[in-house]
C-alpha cells in the first residue's frame, strides 16, 4: 500500500508546519474616516496662518524698508575757463537735511574747497549722523554719495555746491533764507562760500538714486 497523510492529520499546522496567521479587520464607520481627514486639514490651515502671521510681525513693512534704502546722488560740476568747459575739480557738495539740527554748529572753513579736511572733519560727521552728505568733486568734476541710511523718503535736503576754480559773480551773495539754514550747521557762514561762486537748490529724497541737474559756473 502506498503510504501518505490524509488530511485529518495536518491539524491546526500548515503543510509547511508554521503556524497559521489570522487578519484581525477593523471595521469604522465612513464618517470618522472623513473626521479626521477634515482635522488634518484644518490642523495644516491653522499652522499655516500661525506662520504667517509670525513672518508678517518679524519682517519689515514695504514702507518700513523703502525708509532703511539708501540713496545715491550723482551730479557733475564744471566751471567756464574763457571758452573752455572744465571739470570743477575740488568744488565742495554738501546735502543738508532740512528739518534737522546738529547738536553743535562747525566752523565753515572746514568745507571750503580751498582749506578742505577730509579727515576728522568734524562738520562731515555732524552732517553724515544727521543723514546728510559732503563730498568734492573728482577730477572729472563728478561725485556720487550716499544720503540718509535711515529715512531716505520723502526727506528734503537743502543742496549747496561751492566751486573750487569757478569766478565768483558780481552781486552774487545768499538769500536771507539761504543764511538762515546754512547758520544752523556753521559759523561764521561767510566762511563756507568766502568769495566762491556757489550753487543752491532744494532736494527731495524719493527714490534710491537722484541725478542732480549739471551745475556750470
């Protein structure tokens, strides 16, 4: 007789002897599924809002950082030799902050084109804490420099160039107002033109460069 195991005998082990595994099913009602999928959503639309809301707090404002942008101001001066148009080499731009003061006012002859310190000048470093500017032309007459790193728009600036080779113009002398404002940054004021022909204008920061008109003397 042919030998073999009939199936009575596997008992509760597979043919392979391991042990059979059971699937336990876990059944849950449609609703609690769509539950929690909703919470997970709105837990992702609250963080989201929360990060928002802390980036809206810890960055600038568009005004906040149009204010902190520099300005640059560009300009070139040139003064009259017979015939000939040269560059106003050495001629003193200073940009004044109209509606600021310094704590003290310098002596004027500190900025004159012709007895110009350009170290430890305390009249440059009252002007620059203040947002203001001084600086000489290049030998091409040109300059460029920065204004107000704190408050650039809108802020107005009363612009004085001084040349340094130009001839002064018969009669020519500041207005009353033009005394007056220069008065609260130097003195004597006589000494911060003293026989130089000199150019006036009022300036008015609103972007993050200015190109003053060509100044000629």
């Amino acid at each position: 007789m042919a030998g073999g195991h009939s199936g009575k005998n596997l008992g509760i082990h597979g043919e392979s002897g391991g042990t059979e595994s059971f699937r336990e099913l876990i059944q849950l009602p449609r609703w609690v599924v769509y539950a929690q999928a909703l919470l997970l959503v709105g837990t992702a639309v609250v963080f989201f809002m929360v990060g928002l809301l802390v980036g809206g707090l810890a960055s600038p404002s568009s005004t906040d950082l149009n204010r902190t942008l520099d300005c640059r101001v560009y300009g070139t001066v040139a003064y009259r030799d017979g015939e000939d148009l040269k560059a106003d080499r050495g001629a003193v731009v200073l940009i004044l902050p109209v509606n600021k003061k310094p704590e003290a006012r310098s002596q004027g002859n500190l900025v004159h084109p012709d007895s110009f310190q350009a170290l430890d000048n305390e009249a440059i470093d009252r002007i620059y804490r203040l947002g203001g500017a001084v600086v000489r032309a290049d030998e091409n007459g040109q300059f460029e420099v920065t204004i107000d790193a704190n408050a650039v728009l809108g802020v107005s600036y009363h612009v004085l160039i001084v040349s340094k080779n130009g001839e002064v113009a018969d009669r020519e002398s500041l207005t009353k107002d033009q005394f007056a404002s220069l008065a609260e940054f130097f003195s004597p004021v006589e000494d911060l033109i003293e026989k130089h022909p000199f150019f006036w204008m009022e300036l008015t920061a609103d972007g993050g460069r200015v190109d003053l008109p060509e100044v000629e003397f």
